[in-house]
C-alpha cells in the first residue's frame, strides 16, 4: 500500500524562475537552473534550512542549458543544452562537444554522471512527436546513442549498488529502469516500474536516497513518488508546488530536500503560501548520496 506523507515545506526566498531545473548539491554548495531564462543560480552555503539565505549568485548562459553537472574541481562544470555540451569554468563556457541531434528539433534535457565519470544525458523534442529523442553516453568527448525511441527523456539516476539506471520519459508518462553494467557502461533489460493514467500527471526528473530509492517529480501531480529498491511504489509525497520538475538531496547532514517546479497557471496553481514559490526545501528523513562527478 502506498504511504501518504507530508513534510514541512518551506519556500527558498531565491529568484522567481521559470522553468527551474537540475538541482545539485556539490562542493559544499547548491546550483540550479531556469532553463527558459537560461540563467544558472548558484548559493555557496551548505544549509537552506539552518540559517538565512546568503546572496544567490547569477550566471547568464550563452544556451538553453538543461543540465549541468560537477566535476572534482569545484570551479568547472559540465552543461548540456540545445547546441550541446559545454565547459563552464569560473563562469565561462566553452563548447566541449557540438549537439548530437537536430538542434532545431531537440535540445538535451536531463542527465546525471555514473559513479565511473561518465555523463548519461537524456535528450527531447521540442514538438513532442515523433520519438526521436535519445538517451546518451557522453565519454571521450563522443555522444553514443544508449537508448531510443524516446520523446522527453527525463528521471535519470544510478542506484547506489550500480546495478540499475533509472529513466523516465515525461511525455511517455513512464517510469523505467535498465539492467547496468558500470565496467563497461552498458544498459541490459529494460522493466517497467509504472505508468502514469490519471488526469495529466506525468513523471519529471528524479533523485536517489542512499537507501536505494528513487523519488521522482510528479509534474501536475502535486506530489513526488518513491520507489523502493526493488522498484516498487511505496510512497507519495505531498507538495505545495503543482508543476515540480526535480528534487534534490543535500546539505551538511545529508538530510535536505530542495524541490524545483516549473511555473504554476490558472489550471494547476500552486497551494496558499507557496503562490510565486519556484524552490522549496524541506528536512527529511532520506539520506544523500554524493553527487557523481564527470571525469
């Protein structure tokens, strides 16, 4: 049976976004982006809950970054967007691999490194038909095509035990893992953990707890969905922002939750007191895992 939970959400005081996405926790620190502005947040604190928020520093980008991801250096990250990836150090980017699609039909969209270095990214169509997009390795610098036939490639994540690569795709409204092998970096069988039939609810991006769960964003769905293990759902989590697109775990403890929406609208406004929220965090009783850097 699934467990009905509800948290003590609080609303960041950071800049409205638009489309707020890829949260991270790295190097002591918390980055996200508002992919239609195409701005990158970073705050260079290690708790949202323990004290006030320090200035939220502001990067312009030079693409429509959907992702970024750390390396072991704290000053350069990777960023994939719709021209494709790019190296941003101390505020610079420089393109690092052209797109590997048809950037006027796609963009890349979501992704996560594997615990060997590799960044796995997703991509999407902007007209959301046919399913051309694709899920990538990116190594070498060469993108190779692990996974098609998708159409908004979203959810990545590695189980802890790196047996397993979560994805889902948020137009297919499917929640799937693969079979992983992290030696070789290659995918094995594919099983369906869920799909999504009520009303417009439909799954976004998602998060590991070292536990081995997965909690993935139910976007117009208020609320996000944890898998245990084994797969299965066990839990829905209540959550004031009508459009979340991806949570994130963090933090001085491990014990932090920040939440990233898309903007609400008349249909799917968000709850009383959350009303211009874009972020949220929350304590929670799941524990982090350290965020895989691309070598």
């Amino acid at each position: 049976m699934r467990r009905i939970n509800t948290m003590d959400w609080t609303a960041l005081a950071v800049p409205r976004c638009e489309l707020a996405e890829s949260p991270r926790y790295a190097h002591g620190g918390w980055t996200w982006l508002d992919i239609k502005q195409r701005k990158l947040y970073r705050l260079k604190q290690k708790s949202l809950l323990n004290s006030p928020l320090q200035r939220v520093e502001v990067i312009a980008l030079p693409d429509e970054i959907a992702c970024v991801l750390p390396t072991s250096q704290p000053d350069l990250w990777m960023a994939y967007g719709r021209q494709g990836a790019w190296r941003m150090q101390a505020n610079q980017l420089t393109r690092a691999m052209d797109a590997p699609f048809d950037s006027t039909k796609h963009r890349f969209n979501d992704g996560k490194a594997d615990s060997a270095g590799r960044a796995w990214v997703s991509s999407l169509v902007d007209a959301r038909q046919p399913a051309t997009a694709a899920l990538y390795r990116m190594q070498h610098g060469q993108a190779k095509a692990m996974v098609d036939g998708l159409i908004v490639g979203n959810g990545l994540a590695f189980s802890p035990c790196n047996h397993w690569l979560y994805l889902t795709d948020t137009r297919q409204r499917a929640v799937w893992r693969y079979a992983f092998d992290l030696a070789k970096g290659e995918l094995g069988q594919r099983e369906l953990l869920h799909t999504y039939t009520e009303g417009t609810e439909r799954p976004d991006g998602a998060v590991v707890s070292a536990d081995g769960s997965y909690w993935v964003a139910v976007i117009e769905g208020y609320r996000l969905d944890r898998f245990n293990a084994a797969g299965t759902l066990v839990e829905q989590v209540e959550l004031p922002l009508a459009r979340p697109t991806m949570p994130c775990l963090g933090g001085p403890h491990g014990d932090e939750m920040m939440v990233c929406s898309a903007q609400p609208d008349l249909d799917f406004p968000n709850r009383p007191g959350f009303e211009q929220a874009s972020l949220i965090a929350a304590r929670v009783s799941a524990q982090a895992l350290p965020e895989n850097q691309v070598v």
